[in-house]
C-alpha cells in the first residue's frame, strides 16, 4: 500500500533563505524602532551583516516620519562614511555633521554634498533632520530638547560612560553592533569595576541591559561578507549564543589564479586557501622576537604572490572575474610593530596598495583575501592580551574568498601549558567563550588546512 508520510513524521526542513532571514530580521528591529514602547533597542550583528545598512535604512525612516534623530558612532571615519550613504540614498535629506575644531575634522567628500551643512557648533544644525557626529563630541553639546529619536552605531566599541555623558541628549536610542569585536578602548584598567553594574570601562551594552534587562534585543541572522567556508568557524568559536549563517553558499564564489603554483610553501597554501577558505602556513617551531623575520618574510611572501600569479574572483556581486588587486588584500597583525615591520618586508618586494594594520584599525573593513599573523606565533607565553577573543575575531572575519595564517608552529602546545586561569568576576556578563577556547578552535579548524614550510 503506498502513500503520504506517516502521521507525525517530520516534514522535509525548508531551505534557509539568507534574504528573507535578514528581511524578517530587520523589518521587526525597524518596528519596535518607530513604534515600540521602550526607550532602547539594541541588534547584535555578526561581521558583514549589514550594521550600516541598517542604520541608514533606520535613520531615513526616521526622518521620512518627522522625527528629529542624532546618530552616534565611534570615529570621524565612521561618522563620514554614514553622511556618505545617508547622501546617496537620499540626496535631498538635510544632514548635518557636527565635528570638532580640528584643522581636518571631517572627509572633503562631503564638501560636495549640497545637502550637507558643516559645523563645529550643534546650534547651526537646529533643524536639520538628522545630525552625525562622534561619541567625543557629542557630550559637548547643550539642548533645550532632546532629540527625540538616536541611533548608536558600532555600540559595543562604546564604553558605558561616554553613553552616560550622551544620555540626556535623546528621547529613545537604536543600539547596533557586533559584540564578538574588540571591547571598549580605555587607557585605565578596570579590574576595580569589574562585575559592578556601574563599570565605566564596560560597552555601553552591556551596562544598559545590566540596568534594563527587558529592552528588546535582535540579532541580524546573516553574513553577507564571511564565505560559507568561514561562517560556521567564525559563528561557532565567536558568536555561540549569537549564531549567525553565511548569506551565500558553497559554489557561490570562486578564487582562481591565471599564473600556476611553482610549489613553494606560499604558494601552497594559496591554493589550498583558494580551494577550502583557509590556509594555515605553518614555519618550524621556534621563540622568536615580537617581529620575527621570517614570518614577516612569509607574510609578504604571500602577498607578493598572490599578485604574481594574477587572481581573480567570482562572486554573486557579478559573473564577470573581479581582479585581485592589492586594494582588495589585507594583512591584520596584533602589533603596530609587526605591522610595520610587514609594511617595510613588502616595500623591499616592490608590493604597494596593500593595506597592512592591527586588528583594532582593521574593525569593520572588508577585503577578498587577508592574510594574518597569527598572535601566538613565535610565542613563549599567551598572554591575555593575545588570547583576546574579539582581536582574533576581526582578525579572521575581514575576507570574502579566502584567509591565510601565518604562524609558526607549537600553538596547541602553548595553550596546554598556559591553560585558561581567568579570575572569575561575579556579576560580569560572559557573551561569549574565553580567549583560550576560541584560539585552540579556531586552530583546530585550521590544522586541517596547514602547509608545512621552512623558508
């Protein structure tokens, strides 16, 4: 006798659909944005999500409803890149940027903007239906009314004081970020605040929902930068209780080189990043200085390479080959050192456009291909400020094709001599696993693509 499936059984799961996930996602946070109740909304977003997509989108909505809103973000950078887009979406909406005195406070493209207005004093920008500026600068700023509407972007680079001195300047706010970056920046410890509600030096995150735990939080479900070879590493060692799923597939891009390998140690590994997602270069166990040279020598090796041997890539951006160019290849370091000492290893190999910096500079950039100085390499000891989760976080979450590592070996080694012993703070929120964890998985995962060579 034939038939349907048996009662009860399980129906067949319906494909994930990237694009409706993140419309689903984004049309609720919209929602409670313009029509709910609560002063704060706050959206956790995975690398490549879309935060400033979001934010523009919330900030003309805003705008097209009659409601005053300032915007907060962390840089001058980041500040001028949101006018930029505000601009481009919407060329007639009158935007203000509030900077500072300095001689060069803001980015001259906005000089071109007929919608634009300028100023270092917030009472020439009454008016205006949107005004952007920094977090350093806002606290300067007196109202005889508060904006009725704010948006904080990048809101986990935000310490929770400078949110206490924006405060009183706004009704409501929309709080974005991605809380597998690198905490707040203090020149201050803050072990003496450690746990306590009131900790300055903490995101301004998690103090607001330490203070209003009922505050409607969203999570942006998808990644439209990190390949399907790189979400579920990245996802499973840095965002475990804020999942998220590549929004392309595997097949959807292709890294191709017209020159072939002349089967040296970086260019094996090319390929094998090519092909996998990840390539771990693997140099002889040893101690070394800080800048050791000849993992300097293999990073620049492998971009020099990369080059060479004219790569191409194809994404759903477009069917054509995109070359890769040295604009679209970074290398990320956890030194300003090592960074410099990569820089000055390329010039003498002739390679120029590359951006070369530390994982803290390179938060919110995108490239096809990055190559990496692994923050253990060459090692005696892991210190915490190398098992940093959030510094490998951005330091393995900036490409679209493909991520080589570079590192010398023995890091499993390392970490099982110098096992995770941070002191537990009660009252402190844990949102993610220890340093210690993410490391040894993260290279785990990579093991299973390293190419061993002796320069």
């Amino acid at each position: 006798m034939t038939g349907g499936p048996a009662t009860g059984s399980p129906a067949a799961a319906a494909p994930f659909d990237p694009g409706a996930a993140a419309t689903r996602a984004t049309d609720a946070i919209l929602a409670d944005t313009l029509h709910g109740t609560h002063r704060g909304v706050v959206v956790d977003s995975p690398p490549g999500a879309g935060k400033s997509t979001l934010v523009v989108r919330a900030a003309l909505e805003l705008a097209e409803a009659g409601r005053p809103l300032m915007v907060v973000a962390q840089t001058n950078a980041q500040v001028d890149d949101l006018v930029l887009r505000l601009a481009e979406k919407n060329p007639e909406l009158p935007v203000g940027r509030l900077h500072s005195s300095d001689a060069d406070p803001y980015d001259k493209a906005l000089d071109g903007l007929d919608n634009v207005r300028k100023s270092a004093k917030a009472a020439d920008l009454a008016g205006l239906a949107v005004v952007l500026s920094t977090a350093a600068k806002w606290p300067h700023v007196k109202v005889d009314e508060p904006w009725r509407h704010a948006i904080v972007d990048e809101a986990y680079q935000m310490r929770s004081d400078s949110l206490l001195a924006v405060a009183g300047l706004f009704e409501r706010a929309l709080f974005v970020g991605d809380p597998g970056q690198l905490d707040p920046f203090s020149i201050v410890g803050g072990e003496q605040w450690a746990g306590l509600s009131y900790d300055p030096s903490a995101s301004a995150v998690t103090t607001l929902l330490a203070h209003n735990p009922d505050l409607p939080q969203h999570r942006l479900p998808v990644s439209w930068r990190l390949p399907a070879s790189a979400a579920p590493l990245v996802s499973d060692a840095f965002y475990p209780y804020t999942p998220f799923r590549s929004g392309t597939d595997h097949g959807d891009r292709a890294l191709s080189f017209a020159v072939p390998s002349d089967g040296s140690g970086p260019d094996r590994v090319i390929d094998e990043a090519a092909a996998s997602g990840w390539g771990l270069l693997e140099l002889p166990a040893r101690h070394t200085p800080r800048t050791d040279p000849e993992a300097v020598g293999a990073v620049a090796a492998v971009v020099r390479r990369l080059l060479d041997r004219q790569g191409a890539a194809v994404s759903e951006r477009s069917p054509d080959p995109a070359p890769l160019t040295p604009g679209r290849i970074a290398v990320g370091t956890a030194h300003r050192d090592q960074a410099a000492a990569v820089r000055a290893a390329l010039a003498g190999l002739g390679v120029t456009g590359v951006t070369v910096d530390t994982a803290n500079r390179l938060q919110g950039r995108e490239y096809d291909v990055t190559v990496v100085l692994h923050p253990l390499s060459g090692r005696p000891d892991a210190t915490a400020f190398h098992l940093e989760t959030g510094r490998l976080c951005v330091l393995a979450s900036r490409h679209r094709h493909a991520c080589v590592v570079v590192c010398r070996a023995g890091v499993d080694e390392l970490l099982d001599a110098y096992p995770s012993t941070e002191p537990v703070q009660l009252g402190t929120t844990v949102k993610f696993p220890d340093g210690w964890e993410a490391v040894m998985s993260t290279w785990e995962h990579w093991t299973e693509h390293r190419v061993v060579w002796q320069p």
